[in-house]
C-alpha cells in the first residue's frame, strides 16, 4: 500500500515564460530526491484561470506548498534555487 503524498507541490506558468521553465527545471531536479513523500502539480495559468485566481496566484512562475488537507504552508513567486526549495519543503513537512 502506497503512503499518502505528505505535501502538495504546485507550480503555477504560463507558456512562454522563460522563468517557469528554469522553475520546472529546478523541480524537475529535486523531485527524485524525495521519492513519494510530495504530489507534484503544474498549473498553466492562461489554460486554467479559474485555478490559478482560487489560488490567488497574480505572478509566474509561483510555486505553492501545501499540506494535504490543502493548507497552503509556502508560496513563492520567481524563480527559486534547488536549495531553496529544498529548504522550504523540508520547513513544511510535519
């Protein structure tokens, strides 16, 4: 039986920003490094609006942090180092 995610990572773009695909890259990066412990999402903004306004997400790329009852516990707008992410995935965990 397969644990459940123990966070939710989501990765707001759009299509032709050159930011959100350094941001995909850099997710793409550490993924493997955490196995089955996130869920992993990506949002296209201009494909799904009523998404990206829910989350009130105003800016690309944006990466969200949330826990599995869907409480946000990180967002940020830009583009983050490896490091960074790692740094605040590792916060969020409980």
């Amino acid at each position: 039986m397969q644990d459940m995610p123990e966070l939710t990572v989501t990765l707001y773009s759009s299509s032709f920003c050159g930011a959100c695909t350094s941001t995909r890259a850099t997710l793409e990066q550490i993924a493997p490094l955490l196995g089955d412990r996130i869920e992993w999402h990506e949002v296209n903004v201009a494909a799904d609006p009523d998404a990206s306004e829910t989350a009130g997400v105003v800016a690309t790329p944006t990466v969200v942090i949330s826990a599995p009852d869907g409480t946000e516990r990180m967002r940020a707008a830009g583009v983050p180092t490896a490091p960074q992410l790692l740094t605040a995935i590792a916060a969020a965990l409980p």
